[in-house]
C-alpha cells in the first residue's frame, strides 16, 4: 500500500483508516468528513484548517524533553521558550499558540515593531517577550514602554549603536528599564539552506571586541544590572546538530566569561530557533539527523559542561524554535479540479462505419489486453500510436480517427499499468513518468505555498481518500494562476502517484501538510488569489468543534485592499449595464443581481459541487 510516506513525516498526527486519511487524536474524525461539513455552507475554493491540539503537542514536547535532560543531568538553570511570531502572525494561530501555550508560560518573539505590539497585545501574563532584529528609538521606547506596563520584556541588542539608543532613553525617560539582551556573532555557522543566520559575516550580532565594549558601557552608564541574555540563532531549519553544538560552546564561553567579567544579572542563554521540521515523504532523503529528544539533550549537557568547567552558575535556557511548533498544525486542502488525461474517456470515442486497419487493432488490444499479453499489447499500441500520428500529418487519416486513436492507447496504457502495478518493469515506470497526469488543483501555489516557489521546498501531499486502492498515475499539480511557474512537477526523485478519479462522478481532495510556519505571511496575491478561507477544529472525545471562520476575501474586497474604491467600480459597472442596449430592463436587473453575487464570492473557482 502506498501512505505517501505517513510514518515519515506525519509524527502520528494522521492515520489512514477505511481508505481516508484521518485525524488521530480524541474522536479521530477523517479529514474528507471536516472538509465536507464547511462545503456544505457553500464553501469553494483552497480551504485551510488549523488544528489547535497539534501546537500543543510540540509545545509539550518542546518543554517536556528540556525538562527531562535537565533533571537527568540535575541542571540548575529553567527552561523557557518564545514563539517567534514572524513564523505566523494571522490572528487564529497566534489565538491557538498563545491559548495552548498558556499552562507553559510560552511567550512570543517580535522582530519589528508591528510584531512588538501584537507580542505587547497577545503574550499572557508573566511570559516572555523577546525582541531581536533591527531597531530605532521609536522601538526600543516601545520596549521600555512594554516594561513599564508590566511585561518581563527582553531587548536583544543586534549592535553597539542600539545599546547606545537605550542608554539614551533610559536617561530621558523615567520608564522601567526593560531587560538587556546582546546577540552574540559566532564564527561557528549553522546548516541548511536558511544558514544565513550566523557566522562572522552574519547580519546581526557583536564581535567579542564589541560586547567587551558593551559591558563598559553598560557599566558607565549604570545599566549592567539589566543584562540578562546573550543570544544567537544559527539559522533556520537545521539539518545537522553538529553546528549547533558549535555554536554552544562558544556562545556558552562567551556567557561564563561575562560572568567572570561581572555581568551578575546575566542569567539566560537564548538558543534561538532552528529546529526542523520533516517535510520529506520518501525514506531516502530526511530533513534532520537528530530528534527533539537528542537536541534538547544535547544543549543541556554542553551547558552544564562548559559551566561546570569554568565554575559558573547554570544559566535558564531560551528557546525561539517556531517551525518546530506550528508547521504541523496548518493542512491546506485543495479541491481537484480537472485531471487532463480524462479527456480521453471510452465513451467519446465516435467510430465510423469503416475505421482505417490500425484502429481496428487497438480495437482488439484493448478488448483483449490481459495480466499475460500486456507488455506486449502495450508495446503495439504504442508503435501504432507513433504510426497513426504519421498518417495524420500526412493527410491520410482525418480528426476524428486520431482522436479515437488517442482515446484508445490512453485505455491501454491505463489498464497496462494497472495490471502491472504490482510488478512494475522500469519501461512501464517510464512511461508513467512520461504519461503524467496533471491534476488541476483550486489554489494558488504563490499564496499557499510560496516556499515551493521560491526555495523549491517541498511539502507533504497526499489525498484525503481513495487510500484503498494503489495510486496509478504520477502526478504533476497545476495551480489555477496564469502563471506557468504555478505547478509542482512530477519529480521522479520523490514521485509522487495520485489515484485516476472520474470527477464527474466523484470529488478528489489533496492535502498538503507542514504549511502553518511562514507560508501564510510569505504567500502573495498574484493573480489576485488571496489566503484561503480558513477554519480551526478543535477535536474532543465525541466529535469535533469547527471555529473561527475566516473566507477568503471576496472579490470587491481583494480590489480594495489595493486601493480601489468598492463603489466606483460597483457604479461602473452598473452604468455600462444598464446603457447596454438590445435586453429588457427585467433582464438588466436579473443580470445585475448574478453580478452582485460574483462580486461576493471569493476569487477561486467554483466549478465543483
Ligand atoms: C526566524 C527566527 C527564529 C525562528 O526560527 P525557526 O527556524 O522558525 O525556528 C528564531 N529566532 C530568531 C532570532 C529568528 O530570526
């Protein structure tokens, strides 16, 4: 059978049972069953669910498997975690981040000032806030005034101009000075694609010289008393632990020799995110070589260590992990729309009263092809396709032959492979290969998955149903844009089979999986398609709750959010109608009511029922 790779990146949050994919939490509801419910309302398009207990999961298991190494290796220092909200800013998954997060303590991470109020709005009371990236007085005022209010807010210096900036304000204002943090620049680099992140020709971060530096100001200044943390992040899904522990030793020499410098109030070392996510579904090429388990293990005994050794109190342990927390939670489902080849159904074909001798053969191949003959069939099916296509171009047979031809050799070669899935030869996996299906899907790949576009990232996909029986026909996916850069191409390195469906008679649904860390805010209009309506299920132990309901933007208001005045074009285009000419004032107004109803529908398709 094939699970498209379920047990590789799936965690056990799915199961596939009964031939559907689902749930396998509480109530265990199938994926097809929530998706039905919201279509029921009249809900077309791409349809993002979020699932709430899965954050919790990762959250858990995050503050479980720290609490675990730090009591097998009796570590002194706390564990705390922020969520870095860049990862997902939309307003139901900070919703269920910070309410699933709550009996943790689990803060938020802001990188800009937007994110800095939201984190000021969201984090519950007595969590964290972290800030990082770059800032101007305006945000570090921001910083104080979160302290003020009574948040345990920590500014992360990226440079020595900021820490001057704070200085300043802390002589100008009578605010509560925020916690200080300094981002350390490591010579060790990270992994992965994303490791831009350290290293000496990083962004952000102070050379030794620098925080050397920064502890004298800090001193002057009267201010050592609020630093707290030194920081660093390596870099976004690790492929390796090897950097990382790299980097731990030398940010953890960095923390015991400010220590010994008289940073007394120096007390946390933030590890920054990182941790990866699986998002292959074929054995032979995983994500990461190393579990939470091992990673959180790993961090806290190299801290211990180093501390031991140089006879420094432990320090808390701050993590920013965000993919690690809400890949997982987000699924994408996406109604198919179209499958090319099904075009060439039997019931098309149209014979004459005499047929030229070749179609008469196929005639005969496909009526007669079975489990013993098919290779062989297959193959005179295939030279007779290559000789009917010659006497096409030169003139000897005529549209309509061609066409039954086609229709023909796509049966044989369906049922070919069908009869050989089992057993399949490399000619027949060629020839899927080169017979792909392209299965129109009702999305769009830059809004919903903007890292397949842009970092070729691949992503889990698979159908909700139809999981009974062997998926035939390699696949390559095309989005609804008009843009040929909107399609995930069969890719023989990580195939991936769809199953041959008859969508007049049925519906076929994929899913795409680990699409909730940074694919909505990344994702772009183009085209005009927006987010996705989106829906957060909470499962209990009987069924399942469906909250939050978002749809995707309507169409006058797509317009609007880029500038458009809704009533201009409204008037416009209500004008042109009824200046129109040659239909009666009733079927003016009939039309301008169906028009109405388009303009309040989002802008995917809704040429399923
Ligand atoms: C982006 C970022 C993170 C989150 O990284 P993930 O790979 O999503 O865990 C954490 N900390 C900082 C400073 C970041 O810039």
């Amino acid at each position: 059978m094939n699970n498209f790779g379920l047990e590789i990146w799936s965690n056990n949050n799915f199961i596939v049972e009964d031939g559907q994919l689902k749930l396998n939490y509480k109530s265990m509801p199938s994926l097809l069953q929530i998706i039905e419910e919201i279509r029921s309302n009249d809900v077309r398009g791409p349809i993002l669910l979020r699932f709430p207990h899965l954050i919790k999961k990762q959250i858990k298991s995050l503050y479980s498997y720290f609490d675990k190494a730090m009591t097998e290796n009796s570590y002194e220092g706390k564990f705390s975690a922020v969520f870095p909200l860049k990862v997902n800013q939309f307003p139901n998954a900070v919703e269920a981040i910070t309410s699933q997060g709550a009996q943790f303590n689990y803060g938020l991470e802001a990188g800009s000032k937007a994110e800095l109020i939201l984190a000021m709005s969201k984090t519950p009371a007595g969590a964290n806030i972290t800030v990082n990236g770059f800032k101007d007085k305006e945000m570090i005022t921001l910083g104080f005034i979160a302290a003020q209010s009574g948040h345990n807010i920590t500014i992360t210096i990226e440079g020595l101009g900021e820490l001057e900036t704070i200085i300043e304000v802390a002589k100008e204002c009578n605010l509560k000075v925020p916690h200080i943090g300094i981002r350390v620049r490591l010579h060790s680099a990270g992994s992965g694609i994303w490791a831009k992140s350290g290293g000496m020709d990083a962004k952000f971060g102070l050379t030794s010289t620098e925080i050397i530096e920064a502890i004298k100001l800090l001193r002057e200044d009267n201010l050592l008393q609020h630093l707290s943390m030194i920081h660093f992040h390596i870099g976004s899904q690790m492929s390796d632990i090897a950097p990382l522990k790299r980097a731990l030793r030398e940010a953890g020499n960095i923390y015991a020799e400010l220590k010994k410098m008289g940073a007394e109030s120096l007390d946390s070392i933030n590890i920054g995110g990182g941790l990866a996510v699986e998002y292959n579904q074929h054995t032979h090429s995983k994500s990461r070589n190393y579990s939470v388990e091992e990673f959180s293990s790993s961090v806290v005994f190299l801290l211990k260590e180093i501390m031991d050794a140089k006879k420094v109190q432990h320090p808390n342990i701050f993590t920013e992990s965000g993919r690690f927390i809400v890949a997982s939670h987000a699924v994408l489902i996406t109604p198919v729309l179209e499958l090319f080849t099904q075009d060439y159904q039997e019931k098309l074909i149209n014979f004459k009263k005499v047929n030229p001798p070749l179609i008469n053969e196929l005639v005969d191949l496909n009526k007669l092809l079975n489990n013993k003959n098919c290779i062989e069939y297959l193959h005179d099916a295939l030279d007779h396709m290559e000789s009917i296509l010659t006497l096409f171009d030169l003139g000897y047979i005529d549209l309509q032959d061609r066409s039954n031809a086609e229709i023909l050799v796509h049966n044989i070669i369906k049922k070919a492979l069908y009869l050989t899935s089992s057993n399949p030869t490399d000619e027949l996996e060629e020839l899927q290969v080169r017979l792909q299906e392209r299965y129109l899907i009702n999305a769009s790949i830059f809004q919903s998955l903007p890292d397949y576009w842009g970092l070729n990232q691949h992503f889990p996909i698979m159908p909700l149903h139809n999981l009974n029986s062997v998926p035939l026909r390699a696949a390559s996916l095309w989005d609804i844009t008009c843009d040929s850069d909107g399609e995930i191409g069969f890719n023989p390195e990580k195939p991936l089979y769809l199953h041959d469906v008859n969508l007049d008679e049925e519906e076929y649904y994929l899913g795409f999986f680990n699409v909730g860390a940074y694919q909505e805010t990344l994702g772009m209009n183009h085209n005009l398609f927006t987010h996705p309506s989106e829906y957060t299920i909470h499962l209990n132990d009987t069924g399942y709750e469906i909250t939050n309901e978002v749809e995707s933007k309507n169409i006058l208001d797509i317009l609007a959010s880029l500038g458009y005045e809704k009533n201009e074009i409204l008037n416009k285009l209500k004008t042109d109608l009824s200046n129109s000419k040659f239909i009666t004032e009733k079927e003016k107004d009939d039309t301008l009511a169906k028009l109405q109803i388009f303009l309040q529908q989002n802008g995917y398709l809704r040429t399923t029922y």
